[in-house]
C-alpha cells in the first residue's frame, strides 16, 4: 500500500515505520541469514533483527491501541505522540532483543529516542532533529560494544550518521542521505573483515539496518528505496582467496576479538534491572569472561549479551549485579565454533518438539526431555516469528509444536504454516498448560509413525486436566464471583474456581475439585514466589486422602503463575 509522503517524523510514522522495517526485514530474513559467518556461523541475524523489530513494533502498536480506547479519541483522533511512539519502540526493542545484532539495533533504535522523545511536548522532528537522532544512535551502540571494530554494523551506523550530517532538509532528505550512505558502507564491509572476504559476502548486521534504514525513507517519503548494497561504492574487484595469509577473526556484528581456532561454547543473554554503578562493574567482569560483550539499556534496564564458556558464571555475575530475567542460554554446538568460514551443514533430525514454557525450570525439564523451548516471560507472550525461529532451530523434517496456552494457538498456527512452507512437516497440538506439555511430551516415541505419535501426544494432552493459583492484580468479576487485588484465585482449565485469601488453602481446594473427576497422576509445578511448603502439604493431602495417585512435582522458576496443577 503506497504511503503518503511526509517530510516530518511523528508518532504516526514511527508507528508506519515500524511495520515497514518489519516487512522488509520479513523479505531479507534468509538472504541475512545466509550471509551471517560470523562470530558463529548459524544463520540467524536475519532472524534476530526480525524478532527484535517485531517486538518493538508489538510495543508501538499497544500504545496505538490503548490510545484508541481513551474517551474522546473518535473527536480527537490525533493518537499518541512522537516521544510515546520512539519511547515504545526503543522499549519493545530492548526486551525483545535477539542475539548481536538485535542487541545493537536496540540501542541505536534507543540513542534515536533519546533525542527525539528528549521533548515530550514535540509533535513531530524535523530534519536537524533526525540528524542528530542518527548521530546518537551510533555513538551509543559503539559504546554499549566492550571491543568496536571496523567493517561491522557499527561501522554501517556512523556512516549513516556521517552522511546524515551533511544533509540540508527535511526528515525525508536526512533519511535518504543515512540510507545512501549505509549502502556505500556496507558494501566496503569485506575490504574491512577478512572473514567476510574469504565468505565473499557483506556484513550481515550491517544489511539489516540498511534495511530498517530503507524502511524509515519510505515512512518518511513514501518512496520504496533500493536496500542493496551499492558495490560501486567500496567492495573490492577481487576478494582474497584460500591463500589469502589469515588475521585474526573478528567478530561481524560486534567487532569482538577472537581466535581463528575457535570461541565461547554459549550465548549468554539475559534482561537485568540494574543500577549504572552496577552494571559498569558487570561489563568489566563479563569482558574478562568472554567475548561479543554487549550491554545495551538504561534507566534501570539492560539488555545483556555476551559469548562465554562458562554459562553460570554470565548468570551469576548478572545476580550480583541486580535482577536478571528472561535468561536465554544457547549451546553452540559442534562445528558452530567461531571459525569465520562457513560451516558444513547440519544433518536434519526426523523429530523434534518445540515448546512454550512460562519459566526457566520448565525450560530445562522440557529440554531434558529433547524439547527445543521458547521462554515466555509473564505478560510477554512470544511472537509468531519467535515460535518460527524455534522450529529452524530445531531442524528437524517433523516438528511438534506445544504452544502451552489458549492465547497462543493462533500465533502458533500463524508460525507452523510458514514452517509448511519451508519444507518442514509441522504438527501444531492446541495444549492450554505446560502441564498438558508434559503429559504429551511423556508419551512420545520419536520411533513411531509422526502421525501416530501426535495422535498419541494430543490424547496425552486433552485427558490431562489443568489448574493453576495465581494472586489478582486488580478488582474484577470472575466465573467465581468478585475478587479484589492481592486475592489468591484458583482456576480449573482456565477459569475462575476459587477465590480465596491463602495460596495453600486455595491450592488444596483446587486440587481436591479436580480430584473429583478421578486421576491417576498429579504433576505440580512450583514457582518461586509461592510458599516453600506448597508442595510438601499438597502432597500429604494426595497421599493421604487419594489412593493409588501418584504425584510429581517440578520447580518452574519465575513462572508467573504460584503453581501450575495436571491431574491425568
């Protein structure tokens, strides 16, 4: 659909913006992905960029939402403000971040807020303002990266920045001049990384911002722009052969130093809530732990990225530190070393499951049982291109897909049709509770016919009933009648059954109704704020009150939910 071109930046085109760079990241993904060598030849930058522009635009769009909803919006239908808009968006991008080249396009989406949210009371920016935007975006993504080298994303960002400066206009002028001359930078890339010379390719960071770069021209102007690297511009006639002499390998999103003979065995990252003080003396010990250091954020919150070969000492340093979540820990692998040459490809597996689980002990139990998982964090359920990226990981001909909630069969539907369309057999079980998960993942036998097996998984699933305890957040009507904030509910496979003022108490009720019905196993799952004792007592209760019915209970972590209940 054409857009109505503009000259200026406000909440409307930030929100127009978004959805473009969304699109064209969405075409760019596999080519991206393609020409990602480096620090680990895994092919998925393109990937990366997707998930962290999706959710900056998830953010931007909730704000647009609850606007819409606000009294007086059909008279006044001005929508929220360029500082609401750019705030959201550098937001969105932060929690969502993925990998180091979504780390980076956080913080410079994040340096961009800072100067054109720095006056609330702005409808919109002009030229010279977006120039200084730009000039702020890339010299605070170079200082959030412990080791900047040229030839990398960062290199692309100062040079859209340079040539931003030189433009005398409007915000459509200052957005060609950056987009012109990430292209020209980009194409240099090779000239700057021997690893991207000897892979004969341009920087894979770099590409997708040239890609966001195109999209903003056209929120700005309504002009599609071409986001092809111009190879006049600097790329070498002739790239280095096999008998080029080696240097040392750099890293290609984050200029991080690193040995040719390998690297780093995991991918730390993790959001921290921190102070300044604190986080300074994170970046030093992570520095002498690792490389590919990243920490981008502020205000209180930090996105944190890091390579390192010791996984817990990453966490454990980010405890210390202050609070950190939504941790996410990737195991490289086996020929995913950081090599800077390409790597031979991956023998697919037959069978995989891929799975939603709501906290990091349910990831590791489901990952024990060779599930491939997604963390969903309380009140950030995971976007369909994050369920997609999940299946790719799995790389397997058959996938099972576990979305473990009611809320999330559509967006799990939307990403196991595109994983149809890439060649994979996708088979998507509508599990409402971890709980279900388990029941299904235990009966699984990746040696039966894939048919056989999910018909045997989804009767696992559908015969296991599903309770949960949470504490309300605020006064509302419930199935259950009225509860207030700080009430304990009980709910039965999905709504409200019980309102009460003792999480122990509550539970053992629930418990006791979904006991009615009969059962022959009881799994609890524990998170780690509800009472230590919980589980001991419901327990007890089903020792000594329900014969034959054995009981299992799991740790969940920051799950959200007090306690996650399955009877079978």
């Amino acid at each position: 659909m054409a857009q109505v071109p503009q000259t200026f930046l406000d909440g409307l085109a930030v929100r127009t913006w978004c959805g473009l760079a969304l699109r064209a990241l969405g075409r760019a993904r596999a080519e991206i992905d393609a020409i990602n060598v480096y620090p680990v030849a895994d092919g998925d930058t393109g990937t990366n960029l997707y998930l962290t522009v999706e959710s900056a635009a998830t953010a931007v769009e909730a704000v647009f939402a609850g606007y819409e909803t606000q009294p007086g919006y059909e008279t006044q239908p001005a929508g929220p403000t360029l500082a609401d808009a750019v705030r959201a968006m550098a937001h969105g991008a932060l929690i969502g971040a993925r990998g180091n080249s979504g780390t980076i396009l956080a913080q410079l989406l994040r340096g961009m807020a800072q100067v054109l949210a720095a006056d609330g009371a702005q409808p919109r920016c002009d030229g010279p303002a977006l120039r200084l935007a730009l000039r702020r975006a890339a010299d605070s993504a170079r200082q959030a990266v412990a080791h900047p080298v040229e030839g990398t994303v960062l290199t692309v960002a100062s040079a859209a920045a340079d040539a931003a400066e030189r433009a005398d206009g409007d915000c459509g002028t200052v957005a060609r001049a950056a987009h012109e001359g990430a292209r020209a930078a980009l194409a240099a890339t090779p000239a700057q990384l021997s690893v991207l010379a000897r892979a004969g390719v341009v920087d894979a960071g770099g590409s997708g911002l040239v890609a966001v770069l195109g999209a903003l021209v056209e929120a700005c102007t309504g002009e599609t722009v071409d986001t092809e690297p111009d190879r006049a511009a600097g790329t070498p006639d002739a790239l280095p052969g096999p008998e080029t002499e080696a240097e040392p390998v750099l890293d290609a999103d984050t200029g991080a130093c690193a040995a040719e003979d390998g690297g780093p065995a995991f991918e730390v990252i993790y959001l921290l809530e921190a102070d300044d003080t604190a986080v300074a003396r994170l970046r030093t010990r992570l520095d002498a732990l690792g490389d590919s250091l990243v920490v981008v954020g502020g205000d209180g919150l930090w996105n944190v990225h890091v390579h390192v070969d010791d996984a817990g000492a990453a966490v454990e340093a980010g405890v210390e530190a202050g609070r950190p979540y939504r941790i996410r820990i990737t195991h490289f692998g086996l020929g995913d070393v950081h090599t800077g040459g390409p790597r031979p490809p991956r023998e697919r597996a037959q069978r995989a499951v891929v799975a939603v689980v709501p906290g990091q002990g349910l990831a590791e139990l489901y990952a024990e049982a060779g599930a491939t998982t997604v963390l969903a964090r309380p009140g950030e359920p995971p976007a369909s291109g994050e369920l997609l990226a999940a299946v790719r990981r799995a790389h397997a001909r058959e996938v099972v897909l576990l979305p473990n909630d009611a809320e999330l069969r559509d967006t799990a539907a939307a990403a196991a049709e595109q994983a149809r369309t890439e060649g994979v057999r996708v088979a998507l079980i509508p599990t409402r509770s971890a709980v279900q998960g388990i029941a299904a993942l235990a009966v699984s036998e990746p040696g039966r016919r894939f048919d056989e097996d999910v018909v045997q998984m989804t009767s696992a699933a559908g015969a296991t009933r599903y309770g949960e305890v949470v504490v309300a957040e605020h006064r509302s009507w419930t199935t259950a009648g009225i509860c207030q904030a700080g009430d304990v509910l009980g709910l039965i496979d999905g709504d409200v059954a019980v309102i009460g003022a003792d999480v122990t108490t509550t539970a053992e009720t629930v418990l006791d109704r979904m006991l009615q019905a009969g059962g022959e196993l009881v799994t609890l799952v524990v998170g780690d704020e509800a009472p230590e004792t919980v589980a001991a007592h419901l327990e007890t209760r089903v020792r000594e009150s329900y014969l034959a019915v054995d009981t299992a209970v799991y740790r969940g972590g920051h799950q959200g939910a007090l306690l996650l209940i399955g009877v079978e």
